[in-house]
C-alpha cells in the first residue's frame, strides 16, 4: 500500500518517541524542497528543562542549523498538533513554505484560535496550510497519553 | 544618581553588543525571584543561523536550564523591545511573573497589536506587564541601526 504522507508518519514516529520519554506526544519533520527529510524531533520540554520545547521549534532550529540559514525557503513542515502561538510565529520567521499539520488544537492552537498568528498584519510571512492530516492517529496518541496520565 | 532599572539597562547593553555584532539591537534580561540575574541575551539570529533566535527566547532557554526548571516561577523579565507573539507565547509557557519592556512594536510586536497573545484564552498565564521603560533609549538604539543598514 501507498504511504500517502510518509512524512507525517514520520512525525507521529517522532511524537510516539516524546510518550516513552513522558512528553506530550507531538512530533514535527522539516522537509527540505528536494523532499529530503532534513530534521525530525519530538517535544522535549521536560527533559531538556526548556519551556520553549516544542516539536516544531526544535525541528525548525536543527534544519536551520543544517542549511547553514535562518530562512528555511521551499522547505515544509509536518506536524502532528495544530502548532501553538509560538511555534507558528516561528514558522513565519523560518519562512516555511507549506505548513502539513494533524489534528486541531482547539485550548492550545495558534493558527484556528486564539492568536490566529497567520491571520494577523503583524505576521509578514504565510505558509500554505493544510490541516487534518491522519489527524485521528495524531489525536488518538494525545488521548491515550493524558489517560495514563491521570 | 540612582539607577530606577538596572535590569533594563544590563538589557540595553545586550541590544548594543548585538548591533555591534550585525543583529537587531534587542536585549533581554531573566532575574530570578531574589533580584540576581540568571541570565542575559543579545538577538542571536543571522551568527546563530537561528530563527528563533530572539533575545526573550534565549534568555528565557538558559535561564531554565540554569534552574533545572521548565518553569521560571517567581521570575521577571526585562527586554529592550515589546515582544513578538513567540516570545510572548514563551514568556506565558515559562510562567514569567513580571515583563518590563522598553518600546512598543506596532510592526512586529505581539502583545499591544496583531496576535495579542495576551488577550487569548489560549494563553493559561500572563505576567504582570509594564511598557515604555527606557523606551526612548531602545527606539534610538533600533532607528541608528537600520539607518546604517540603508
């Protein structure tokens, strides 16, 4: 069978790592614009004591890193959880090209509430955004993470 | 004559050495809840080759990993500009106590104008906030930049 986003699998690889190491389970891959898969992470807030460790600023940082540039132009993101107000700005700086992201994040997200980051004449570089990918894989593992959890 | 914010002209230095370095002149200053500074950052972005290299953001990095604390419970932080909506957003996930910052950004900024990060219920925390310090200093210290730059 065809993998149809192999690349958000990936992701949900990255985010199924963050569970086992008692992260929420969010994962994100940067794509460069020959579809090479230039980083991939899962969060790590808690072990790296690092409030700003989310999945896609650690993944947008590595590949930044990599290409010897703070611009990522014509690389995507994938990722598993609608990004939150940080993480979104932080795509608009690295100036990604399409955004590819799971399921909606109605209390936390950036993008469908709340800061609305793309919506806003503050925010001078906008993706392509596409929402919903296997988005039931990507919530299903956040609800079995907070189970175990309570 | 009695310094009335010691912090935010420690923070002012940082923007200077980050001009002297090519960087937009912003600085930031994390102080824990006894008064000592726990950590201090110039904009890091085109020598880091980092987008998120912002001077909150950095701040804020090392002074958690200096606590051993995702959480900076307690602490203030002071920088020379208002933040974007990503250090705005990191600011809340680290739970600063007080922000103190100097000029508003009505282009970039992402807590007076655009995402108004502040005022969303996605946002679970939000420090005390106290605009306008030294704001004449940090203004002129952005306008002689960029008017080297043109």
């Amino acid at each position: 069978m065809i993998d149809t986003f192999p690349h958000m699998h990936r992701a949900l690889d990255e985010a199924r790592k963050a569970a086992d190491r008692g992260e929420v389970p969010i994962g994100a891959v940067v794509v460069g614009p020959n579809g090479l898969v230039l980083a991939a992470a899962g969060n790590d807030v808690v072990g790296a004591k690092d409030p700003t460790g989310h999945a896609e600023l650690i993944a947008i940082r590595q590949a930044a890193k990599l290409l010897g540039s703070e611009r990522l132009e014509g690389c995507d993101l994938y990722v598993t959880l609608e990004p939150c107000a940080m993480c979104a700005q932080a795509i608009a700086f690295a100036r990604i090209r399409r955004l590819y992201y799971g399921a909606d994040d109605e209390k936390g997200g950036g993008i469908t509430v709340g800061a609305r980051i793309f919506s806003q004449k503050t925010t001078h570089h906008r993706p392509e955004i596409y929402g919903g990918i296997l988005e039931r894989e990507s919530a299903q593992l956040l609800r079995d993470f907070f189970k175990t959890r309570r």
